[in-house]
C-alpha cells in the first residue's frame, strides 16, 4: 500500500485537488489511512462517517427517496454520497456495504459499494466489491484498500499527465 499512497498524494498535489471522504461500513479507515501520508493536510478537506441513514442526508446531501427505493446499500446511494461530497472537495470517494450480518439477498455481508468522484470533470463511478473475507475487521480493512487502489486508479484514468 505504501506505492499507493505515495502515487496518490503525488496525483492529488499535481493536480491541486482536494479530497473528502464519506464512510459509511469502513467507519474512518479510509480517513485514518489518508491521515498517515506525511503532508495529507495539502490535500485532505474534510472527511465524514456518516454511518446513519439520517446522516446521509444531513451532510452529503443523499435524498430519503433515494435510500427508500434502493436500499442504504446501493450504487444509488454510494453515488450521491460522492456527488454530496463536491461541496467540500474537487475528488471524492464514498463508501457504503455490509461489513456485519446482511439481511439483504442482493448485498450479502461482505459488499460494498464505492463511490468516486471527480468535480472538474463532472465524473462519478461507482464500484461493487465483494470481500472473500469472514471477520468484521478483515472485511473493513479490505473495503478501505480496495476504495484506496481504486480511487487511485479512478483519478489516473481521468486526469491527463
């Protein structure tokens, strides 16, 4: 992971971004991660765990019609919590899953939805994973990686050397 964040941190200075965070199932690992590149203040706005539905809709903007039709797991959700997140960043990434017992067929415990976004660019993916991890902390610390590798590869794709 070391690579990863180093090549982070250098895409995120040289192209003057900053980046917010929403985390639902990661609960802050994605944050605590960040927070351990030396410099992360030159790019680190601000960033939320927003494990309530209530909270969602407070901070990040995510429409109760949304989470109703969807589900509080979904891409649907995972993307606004990303576009939400543009108030307080150009480059976003969001988190939203089952990292305990799921009682939903469609997102067993283990799935994730990601969210990334880029402002500039008007760009919002999002990402289903499922971790073949068994324990809530394993899980947790794979959902954060996996958001970690993928926001870097997100940005790599968007932004032109």
């Amino acid at each position: 992971m070391d690579k990863i964040f180093k090549d982070l941190k250098a895409i995120l200075l040289e192209n003057n971004l900053k980046l917010s965070t929403a985390e639902s199932c990661t609960g802050g690992l994605i944050s605590s991660y960040l927070t351990d590149i030396d410099g992360a203040s030159k790019f680190i706005e601000q960033n939320f765990v927003t494990y309530a539905p209530s909270a969602k809709e407070k901070f990040l903007k995510v429409s109760p019609n949304t989470i109703k039709k969807y589900g509080v797991v979904s891409k649907e959700v995972a993307k606004e919590m990303a576009e939400g997140l543009f108030q307080y960043a150009d480059c976003t990434v969001s988190t939203t899953g089952f990292a305990g017992e799921s009682d939903d067929d469609r997102n067993p415990m283990g799935t994730v939805y990601i969210g990334l976004g880029l402002k500039n660019k008007n760009e919002i993916k999002t990402i289903r994973f499922v971790s073949k991890f068994k324990t809530r902390k394993e899980i947790k610390k794979d959902f954060a990686e996996t958001a970690i590798k993928e926001l870097l590869i997100f940005l790599e794709k968007n932004l032109s050397k």
